[in-house]
C-alpha cells in the first residue's frame, strides 16, 4: 500500500480537467465518479484520499462562492495576493504546488525507508505551508464583509510564526462567525501537531510499517499515517482545484465595481485583466482614454510577465493579454 502517488493526482486532476470524475452541482456539493472502478483503487489511491478530496472540495467551496458574491474586487485580491511591487518569483502558493508534485515524483521512484521520509515531509510542507491559512483567512473575511489584508497572521512579539494549530483555531473562529464553520474541516483533520512535532525535530524512528514518534511515545500503523497525509494532500489539491476554477471562468474583461474603501471615487469601477488561456491574472481601473486626460488617477495589480507589464504600460487600455505567456 502507498499513498496517494504522482500518478493518482495527474490521474484525478487529468480527469477534473475534462469534467468527468469530479462534479459540482448547482448547490455547490462535489462528487467524485468512478464509475465502475472502487473507490479504494481509483489511480492507485489511497481511499482516504479519494474519499476526503470531494468531500473537502464541497467543504472548501463556501468560503470562495461567498466571498466571491460579496465582494468580487476585494475575493480577486485575495486570488492574486498581492502585497505592494514584486518581480516575479514571490509567490509561495505557486513554489509549495510545484514542490508537492516533485516530491510526490520521487516518492514514485523511492522505495522503502525513503519513500516513508518523503510521505512524512510532505505532510510537512503541506501543513506548515503558510500562504493557504493567509489566502482562506481572506476569503473568509470578504465573505463576511471585510477586505483583504496583506498579513493575516503576523508573528508573535517575539518575532516566531504561529503554530499551524493556532491558525487553524483563528480560522474556526472566524469562519464560524461567517456562517460557515465546515470550511475549516480539511485543516482540522489533516493536522496533528505531534507528528507534525516528531518529522521536524526528526523525533521519531521507522520499524517496518510502523512509525514511531519519542515525545509522546507512539507508534502509528501504516494506514493511520497514509491517512493523515492524504487528508492532507486532499486539502491541498481541493484549495488549488477551487482557486483554478474560479481563475479560469475569466474568460474575457469584465468591469465590477471597487471596494467602496479602495477609492475616493464614489461608484469606482475596475476591469479584471485577463490572460488568454488562463483565467483571470490582475485588476486595473476602468477608465476611458478621455477620463484618464481629464485627470482620473489610474491603477494596475495583478501577477504579470515582464511582457505583460510592459503591453499594460503602452496601452492604458488594455485588458485581455496574449495566451502563452510563460
């Protein structure tokens, strides 16, 4: 038994694609169709993770249809995250979704022992990975009539980053206030902060199947720990499948309206900038070439090429980018 390889995710997300396994109805509850194959061998699985991906993907889903309804200016924020001038290369959701795909590509070619270290480090990277707590802190927050925030969770006073566990207790308490305490059920069963505990301290020691962490004494079976990290890469695959759909359902500039704190323009309106092929990638104002002489003040944010920023620059106008761009 292996948990949820390389394989099995291209397999599901490769099916995603083209809609047939996975489904949303119109009341935002996913299913996973397998058709005639079990549910505990689909592309090799592990069943705990085919059985938690559509189930978290319907847990997860609230948080973006709501902050989306609410405020779609302030939920393309928290889609993009930005957070003042960057060149390309700093954004962390992107490195940690190309991180779990080359990790989980050696654990296809590792066998015993190594292939253990690289579940448990995995389930690591994935829990510790501090840009999804921010991202659903966001939407979470737009949902509930707020706005994005560059940092969501600042450090202590003493400079350390908070706990994954302290995140996610914030982030119950906060989704609960929205209405919508299950969006936080995904992190809720995937953590434990004693495992989490023993693989960063390289506390615990392997015997067979069997893992076994010092402080506390435990020993985990094989199942209870495949079953943690699937929990744990369906979280993962479930947040990035849901930020890809609704970036790729901009399929050409549309204009919504500003958050009213955003200017000092009453009734100020933005276009969303998109990319040809991919979806949504920034926002912009939507200004007439005359409004714009006549003294409006301009805007632009989003993640963009070098090419695309300079295209952007030339023309004020512009707001459906060439496909391809790398």
């Amino acid at each position: 038994m292996s948990f949820c390889s390389r394989t099995s995710i291209a397999w599901l997300y490769s099916k995603w694609r083209n809609k047939v396994p996975l489904q949303r109805d119109d009341k935002g509850v996913w299913t996973l169709d397998t058709g005639d194959q079990d549910q505990a061998a689909v592309g090799g699985s592990h069943p705990s993770y085919v059985e938690a991906l559509p189930r978290y993907l319907t847990e997860l889903d609230p948080a973006f249809e709501h902050s989306r309804q609410v405020s779609e200016f302030n939920f393309l924020w928290s889609i993009f995250a930005i957070r003042g001038a960057q060149d390309a290369g700093w954004d962390p959701f992107e490195t940690t979704q190309r991180a779990i795909a080359a990790i989980l590509a050696m654990y296809e070619t590792a066998n015993g022992e190594a292939a253990q270290h690289l579940g448990l480090w995995l389930y690591g990277h994935i829990m510790e990975a501090s840009e999804p707590y921010e991202f659903l802190a966001n939407l979470i927050d737009v949902a509930n009539g707020g706005r994005f925030q560059s940092v969501r969770f600042p450090p202590n006073r003493g400079g350390a980053p908070l706990s994954p566990g302290v995140k996610i207790s914030r982030l119950e308490e906060q989704a609960t206030d929205a209405g919508m305490p299950s969006v936080v059920t995904p992190m809720k069963e995937a953590w434990n902060r004693d495992l989490r505990n023993s693989i960063f301290h390289a506390d615990y020691s392997l015997h067979g199947p069997d893992l076994r962490t010092m402080r506390p004494t435990k020993s985990y079976s094989l199942d209870e720990t495949l079953t943690l990290i699937n929990r744990a890469l369906a979280y993962q695959e479930a947040l990035s499948i849901l930020r890809k759909t609704h970036i790729e359902s901009y399929t050409e500039p549309i204009v919504i309206p500003c958050d009213p704190e955003f200017s000092g323009n009453p009734g100020e309106m933005a276009t969303v900038i998109v990319r040809e092929g991919f979806g949504a990638t920034g926002l912009k104002d939507a200004w007439t070439a005359e409004q714009l002489a006549a003294g409006c003040v301009p805007f632009r944010a989003g993640r963009f090429t070098y090419e695309e920023s300079r295209l952007l620059g030339a023309d004020p106008e512009l707001a459906l980018l060439p496909g391809a761009a790398s």
